[in-house]
C-alpha cells in the first residue's frame, strides 16, 4: 500500500492542474515544472516518477525485485486512417507493487519518423470492484495516438441472476489526442452480454453497451448500441456466423479516438480451425446507415503464433491491416 502512495499524489495534482505537480512516496515531493501537460512536461514527469516506481524497495512492497519482471516482447504492424501504415515494437513486463508497464516504439506514416511510447498501469481487486490507474504517452486507441495525463476507472462486476453478466465503469481523466485536441473527461459505462442461448440449429448472444461522457466546455457524448449474433455449425470444422450491430449516438467528443458514429452494421462470416488452438475467418459486412452504404471485405486468422486481419473497402478500394506475434510467455 506505501508503495501506491505516491501515484495518488500524482493524481491528484495532475487532476486539479493548480501550481506545481509533485510525484511523491509520502517522504516529500519534487517539484517538476508548473506546465505538465505540455509533452516534455508531461514526458518528464512519467518517466521519474516510473524511475522511482521501478526501483528496488523493501519488505513492505508487494515485490521487492526491482526493474521489468517477465518480459514479453510483440511486433505489430497495422494501417489505419489517421496513422496510415504503421509498424511497432512493445515489451510489456510486471513492476513493483502489481503494475504492468508496456514501452516500445513506433513507426508511422503520417509522421515518417520513429518515436517512443509507454503506458503504465495499475489494478487494485476489491471484490467485486476494481479501481484501476492508467497513465500513457503516445498509447495507440483505434486510429490515434493518444497521451493519457491520467485516466482513473473504477468497475462494478455485475453478475445477475439471469441471462446476463456484465460491468459498470466509472472513469474520469485527462487525454490529448495527438493531431487532435486536448481536454477531460468524465463519464459512465454499462456493458452487458448474455450468456451463449441454443437455437433450433446453432446458437446465439446478444450484447448491450451504453456510455455517456463529459468534456470540457460543457460537451458531451452519448451512446448505445447494441449487437445480435447467430453461429450455425455447417460441418465439423466450419461454421457461418452471422451477426447486426445497431449504433445511435449524440454530440461530439473533441477528443475523438472516442468518438461514436451511428452505424446500422450486417456481416456473415466463415469461420473454421487453424491447428489446435487457432481460427481462421473469411466474410462480409455492410452499413447500410452509410450513403452509400460501406461495403467490406474481411480476412483473418489467430494462432498461437501470432494474428493477422485485413478489411478492403469496396468502391474507394481502402485496405485496412493490423497484424503482430505474439510471444512465448503469451501463448
């Protein structure tokens, strides 16, 4: 617990954005610059305070190891339509007290240029209610990259007697979205999936997801959406899944890598096998609330060494390509 006392002083400060911010172990602070979220100020204060958290503590630490514990190392590369091709490589390991800390770096087409990134996070289990700190720079979410000056969450598991399960969340936050804009925000999530329900030949689950979110200068965004999928087994070894998603939303997130679109989404897909623990996949989707409508094709497989999927748009002829390896200690 002693050695979490310090990011609650970064919160803090960070959150309230008023004088200097301190990273602190409860023994003092250290002032480190009067503008943080500018990006050097906001560099400078992630990576001293992670010096701090990464170096070697005593017996009152969950563990008394210093430096990144069981590190996994995984490439990935990608196309998107802010990023354009893209191509990265992350290590992800445990720190001290329970974190997980994932650093690399990253190529983009936009940029043409190599840069760093990091994100650093902190779960704390209680019960049923989690509480969780995320703090990034240049973190990759969809289609941008986004520095997160912290993000705090905290989720209710919700296990009904009934069909259903899911979580409630709970967050609140600072972003800039790089190419984008700058801000906070406050909000609430529900999410909701039945359990897997038999049919006459297959099976089927439905999923529910429902946010509203606050920014500065008074805006917000809300949306729901919801989405029905249909598995019928044709052989053994192939099925055809055929799914609907139904998106409505409202305002604008000036952030946008968390902006909602309406969208009225069919798909069907083939889906069978690779070895043993593998899946391929081959289909099509269409929004049809789109003018006009957004036809795709889509490709794709998972195995145990690592993933691809390609998506080519119809008409504009726009392909889409995130794929990466995945490392032994994953497997």
């Amino acid at each position: 617990m002693a050695g979490g006392l310090w990011f609650l002083t970064l919160v803090l400060k960070m959150l309230t954005g008023e004088g200097h911010l301190a990273c602190s172990e409860g023994n003092g602070e250290m002032p480190l610059g009067r503008r943080f979220f500018s990006w050097k100020g906001s560099a400078a204060v992630f990576l001293v305070c992670l010096a701090i958290l990464t170096a070697p503590r005593g017996s009152g630490a969950r563990t008394s190891e210093p430096g990144c514990q069981h590190l996994r190392l995984s490439p990935a590369v990608g196309r998107t339509g802010v990023l354009g091709t893209y191509a990265e490589l992350a290590a992800t390991c445990g720190i001290a007290d329970g974190g997980v800390l994932r650093f690399g770096v990253r190529y983009t087409e936009s940029r043409m240029d190599l840069r760093p990134y990091a994100a650093l996070q902190y779960v704390w289990p209680l019960g049923d209610t989690t509480v969780s700190l995320n703090v990034g720079l240049r973190e990759r979410i969809g289609d941008w990259e986004v520095d997160r000056l912290p993000e705090v969450t905290v989720r209710w598991t919700l296990n009904p007697p009934s069909l259903l399960r899911g979580a409630l969340e709970v967050t609140f936050g600072r972003f800039s979205t790089h190419a984008a804009g700058e801000g906070g925000r406050v909000g609430a999530r529900l999410r909701l999936s039945s359990r897997t329900m038999p049919v006459r030949s297959g099976t089927t689950w439905l999923t529910l997801d429902a946010a509203h979110y606050r920014y500065d200068r008074s805006q917000t965004q809300t949306s729901l959406q919801w989405t029905v999928h249909l598995h019928l087994p044709l052989t053994r070894d192939l099925g055809f899944q055929l799914g609907y998603q139904h998106v409505d939303a409202f305002g604008l997130s000036p952030l946008r890598f968390d902006s909602v679109s309406p969208t009225r989404v069919w798909s069907g897909y083939l889906l069978g096998p690779v070895g043993q623990r593998g899946t391929w996949w081959a289909g099509l989707s269409a929004d049809t609330w789109a003018t006009p409508a957004i036809l795709e094709l889509h490709v794709g497989g998972r195995m145990e060494l690592g993933w691809l999927s390609l998506t080519y748009r119809l008409g504009d002829g726009r392909v889409f390509l995130t794929g990466g390896l995945v490392s032994s200690g994953d497997r």
